[in-house]
C-alpha cells in the first residue's frame, strides 16, 4: 500500500523502529472504539483498523489530514477528523493511541491531549503508547543553547541515570520539577536527556531516526566530577522555552 504524505511524514513513515514498536503495541492491545490523536498519514489508524471495531483518527494539519482521508479511504472502519484533539468532543473510548511524542514529552502536545482525552477513556481502557521513561546523563558541550543530539556527538561524562517515569493512564502532571543526581567521572557543563517508549507491557523502543532525539541541556556553569545535583524542570508540552537546569 502507497501513502500520500507529507516530507516530514514520508520520514515518520521510513522509522521503521518506531512504526514496529507501535504496530505491536496495537495489535495486541487495540479493540473497541480506538482514538488515533495526531494521526499524521493515518498509519497508526491503519495497524489498528483490523483490530478495533472503530476507529478515529484526529489531526489538527489540514494537509496532512487530507492525505491521511486519502489513504484510509478504503476501510470502512476509520474516519478522518481534521481538528485539534484538545477541542474534540470525544465519546467514551476503549483505546487512544497517541504519538505527539517528544524528549521528555517536552515539545509536542502529547501531555496537553492525553490530559483531556483521558477523561473520555473507559476505567479498562488502553492508551498506547503506555509510557515513557526520561533518563540524563552529564556531558561536555562547547555551546550555550539548547539543543538536539540526534547522533550523540557529545561524549558522555558518566552513566546514565533514569529520573522520571511518566504513566500515560494514570495522572499526567503538566510540569517536570526535581533534582536528579549524576555520577560524573569528568567536570561536565550539559546534560543529555534521553527518552525510551513502552509502547504496550515488553515492547520498549529507545529514541528512533524520528522519535525523540536526545536533547542536551548545557547548565550554564561547569560542574565538578564525582557526584552531582541537578535542578531540573520543564512543562510538558510547554516547549524548549519552558525548560531550566542549574546545578545545586
Ligand atoms: C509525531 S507526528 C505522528 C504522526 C502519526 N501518528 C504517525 O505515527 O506517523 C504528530 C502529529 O500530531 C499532530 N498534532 C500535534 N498536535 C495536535 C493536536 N493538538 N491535535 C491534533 N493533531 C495534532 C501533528 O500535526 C502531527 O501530524
């Protein structure tokens, strides 16, 4: 089957990690009345249009949306919504997949949808992706801004440490704020966040080509080797622009 896209979701289709990790996920854990929130082409809505009774595909682009009318045209189980899911009435759903992911759900509105769609899922209801964990690890940068480190370009100045796990059926706090503890065997001035997708229970998927890139954060100051404290937060959702790193 051909899809007609857009280039930036010609590349979202060439992931085939991501795409593999979320075709399980659905496939043993899509049924009932199935939300696709961001739908993009509409791939997602595809994998799950043979294992849900209905599915509802909503995707606030109007370009994209029309592709994704186009590609899913043939199933009678599928409709297309151009909208944006934080304005959607929804009706009571048994599944709601969403991927708007994004490092540590910073940048995309996956946090800001699932907060209002959830409301709308049934007690034995099932989001996909299930979670997401954030891990940080010290690093080295010569650079003042934030940014996104697709290759791990920056060596790392010690072990990765996992300081969050966000629980996409439970309740979704808009912000991020602690303190994390990095063990560094060298002064570092950054940290590198990194990302992992439990897209259903085993099926985990670390950043992909397409899906979140680690992001590095430089803290303004250098801090020493041995172990140190960062204060960390951001709101989900809420951009780059929302993030602060300091060491303590
Ligand atoms: C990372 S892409 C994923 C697309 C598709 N689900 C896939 O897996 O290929 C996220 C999509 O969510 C859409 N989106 C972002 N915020 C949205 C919102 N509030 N309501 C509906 N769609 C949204 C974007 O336009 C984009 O197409």
């Amino acid at each position: 089957m051909r899809f007609r896209v857009t280039p930036y979701h010609g590349n979202l289709l060439g992931d085939h990690e991501r795409l593999a990790a979320f075709r399980e996920a659905i496939s043993s854990r899509a049924r009932g009345l199935t939300y696709d929130l961001g739908a993009g082409s509409g791939i997602l809505s595809f994998f799950a249009s043979e294992y849900a009774d209905r599915v509802i595909a909503i995707e606030r682009d109007p370009k994209i949306a029309a592709c994704a009318g186009e590609n899913l045209s043939g199933l009678d189980n599928v409709s297309v919504v151009n909208e944006d899911a934080l304005h959607y009435e929804f009706t009571a759903a048994d599944t709601i997949i969403c991927e708007m992911l994004d490092t540590a759900l910073i940048d995309e509105e996956q946090v800001p949808v699932l907060r209002r769609a959830l409301r709308f899922l049934r007690d034995d209801g099932t989001v996909i992706p299930q979670a997401v964990f954030n891990a940080a690890e010290p690093v080295t940068v010569n650079f003042e801004n934030i940014m996104y480190d697709e290759n791990l370009s920056q060596p790392s100045s010690g072990p990765m440490r996992v300081y969050d796990r966000v629980e996409f059926r439970g309740d979704l706090p808009e912000i991020f704020r602690g303190s994390l503890k990095l063990q560094a065997s060298s002064p570092f001035n950054a940290i590198r966040i990194i990302s992992f997708t439990l897209t259903a229970p085993g099926i985990i998927c670390g950043p992909t080509p397409m899906m979140n890139p680690p992001l590095i954060i430089p803290l303004g100051e250098t801090g020493d080797k041995g172990e140190v404290e960062i204060k960390l937060s951001y709101r989900m959702g809420g951009g780059l622009d929302s993030v602060e790193a300091s060491i303590i």
